[in-house]
C-alpha cells in the first residue's frame, strides 16, 4: 500500500542523476555501494546540520536499533556529552 502524504514528508529519496524512475537500481551495484553511502550520509548531514539537528542515525532499512532499557532515543543520545561526536552502537 502507499504511504500517506504526511508519513512521505518525512522521507528522501536520493536519486543518481541521469537514471529514470522506471529503473531505480543503481549502476554497479557492487562497485559503487560505499561512494554512494558515503555520498548520501554527507549529503544527510549537511541537511542535518542547515536544519539545526543534532544527531543523525545512519541505519539501514533492514535493520532494527533496540534500546532494551525502554528510553526514547533522544534520552540515550541527549545524556552523552556535548564533546561526543559519534556514537557507535
């Protein structure tokens, strides 16, 4: 099913330029997956960084991230302190 104006608001699709929408594999799948992560995580954090956000989670769609204690996220990353830059979980 399709998702709803309100929920497609909060998501991004990067596309390659010069690829069609009919065709949304990328170009080499293999040899270009890392450029292409890399590129897209440093545009998303550009982005992250014009509208004042101060955490950006990198996480792939397959993945889960599981906080066991039950805290919302922003209480785990909100209690590190301001000189921590990444986080790796």
């Amino acid at each position: 099913s399709s998702l709803s104006p309100s929920l497609r608001s909060h998501i991004t699709v990067w596309r390659t330029p010069g690829r069609s929408d009919s065709d949304p594999r990328p170009l080499d799948d293999y040899e270009t997956l890392q450029r292409r992560q890399l590129s897209a995580m440093a545009r998303a954090r550009d982005a992250a960084v014009a509208l004042g956000i101060a955490w950006l989670i990198h996480i792939d769609d397959d993945e889960l991230l599981y906080a066991p204690m039950h805290r919302p996220l922003f209480e785990l990353f909100g209690a590190l302190p301001s000189t921590v830059d990444q986080a790796f979980i």
